[in-house]
C-alpha cells in the first residue's frame, strides 16, 4: 500500500483545524472545563500557576491556528514519504 503525500498531510491538517476549533471553542465556553482537561492531560501538574485567565486575543487564535495546520500537516507529508520510503525497502 502506498500513501499519497499530499492526501495524507491534507487529512492530517483538516483534523488537526478541527481540534483546534474545537479546543478554542472550549477556552471561550467552559474556561474551567478546559483548564481541568489540560490539568489532566499534564498527569495532574498544578497549572493554576501558569494558568492565564483572561480569553485568548483574536492574533494569537488565528497564528495558533495555521501554525498547528501547517505542522500538521508537514508532519503528515513525512509520515507518507517516510512510510513510502520503509514500504519500498521491504
């Protein structure tokens, strides 16, 4: 089986936007049910300290956002050329 780069970085991408999205959604909605969630995601570390309550600004949504998108997907390019390459060698 071979691996279309671009189809699988682009799949990667979309879910990767839609977590985002879905994890800003949180932050503006239930900011004290995200925080439990991260909390519980660092294996109980105390974020309280580190934690800021005020709601993300419009920028650092949007950058966040194409960041994320963009490292997931050249992560998801690697993975099928990387899986492509291995795939050929067997």
């Amino acid at each position: 089986m071979k691996f279309k780069e671009s189809v699988l970085a682009n799949t990667l991408a979309v879910v990767a936007a839609a977590y985002y999205l879905i994890c800003t959604l949180l932050v503006f909605l239930t900011p004290g049910l995200y925080r439990q969630i991260a909390q519980s995601w660092m294996h109980g570390l105390a974020v309280n300290a580190v934690w800021n309550s005020q709601p993300p600004v419009a920028g650092t949504v949007i950058t966040g956002f194409l960041t994320f998108s963009l490292a997931s997907w050249v992560t998801g390019y690697f993975i099928a050329a990387t899986y492509n390459y291995l795939a050929k060698k067997n």
